[in-house]
C-alpha cells in the first residue's frame, strides 16, 4: 500500500494544486482516465469544504489530504480539525448555522453525486471524507 500525504494551509488558492497532485496520483495509481475529471471535482469539492471549515472555524491547521493506493482501489481522505456538530445538536431556530449547513450538505451532495463510494465522518474534534475509485492493474508488455 503506498500513501502520498499532503497537508496545505487553509487557504483557497491550494485547493487547485491539491486537485492536480490527486489526479497525478490517481492516474499513476490506475484509475481510468474517463473518471480522472471526477476525481479532481470530488477532491476540490472536499478541499474547498475544508478550507472553508477551517477559515470560518479560525482554525489554523493545514488541511490534510491522504492519496491511498492499494490493491485494486485508490483511495483519498480530507480530513479537517473543525468541530462538527452531530444531527441532534443543530439549533431548530433559523440563523447563520443554518445557511452554514446547507452550503455543508450541498457540497457533500455534489460530491456523493461525483464519487460511487463515499464515507463521511464527523465529529468535535474534526471530520474526514473518504472517497474511493476502483483501478485497474496496468497492462502487462510483452517484449
């Protein structure tokens, strides 16, 4: 199993690198050119996800990207150190968490749209989206 690890301040403008190294990555693990566009949306979506956490949150933790090449899938982890809230904690008023939560749930719904494997998990001490592609092994050459 081999693991890149990229871990970037929480500031929009590395979003696109994040999404070149991953395709990079991506394409060198096996995935299948066709989805290569879909891991580069999935990814700047969870990334742009995290940046904004962070900066709303006043955090100053770089965004940690994981790119995990095993067998026969590839993986990729966004991970944040926001605290997020559990369903049962949102506030029933309307207010400004509200409109936050909603920008939340669209970008995690364009990214369950992008991506057939998708784990989301939360908690106070911060969340991850794991996403996951299968890979196909590279063609054996013949000489």
């Amino acid at each position: 199993m081999a693991t890149v690890e990229l871990r970037f301040s929480a500031l929009p403008e590395h979003v696109r690198t994040a999404r070149l190294v991953a395709a990079a990555v991506a394409r060198r693990a096996g995935v299948e050119e066709a989805v290569l566009d879909e891991v580069r949306l999935a990814v700047g979506e969870a990334c742009t996800r995290a940046v904004g956490l962070h900066q709303t949150g006043g955090i100053s933790a770089p965004v940690k990207v994981l790119l995990i090449e095993e067998e026969k899938q590839f993986s990729i982890e966004v991970g944040d150190e926001a605290p997020h809230a559990t369903p049962g904690d949102r506030a029933s008023g309307a207010g400004g968490g509200d409109a936050e939560a909603d920008e939340d749930e669209m970008g995690l719904a364009v990214i369950s749209g992008l991506v057939d494997d998708v784990e989301v998990s939360a908690g106070e001490h911060g969340g991850s989206i794991k996403m996951t592609w299968p890979t196909t092994p590279p063609p054996t050459i013949l000489v």
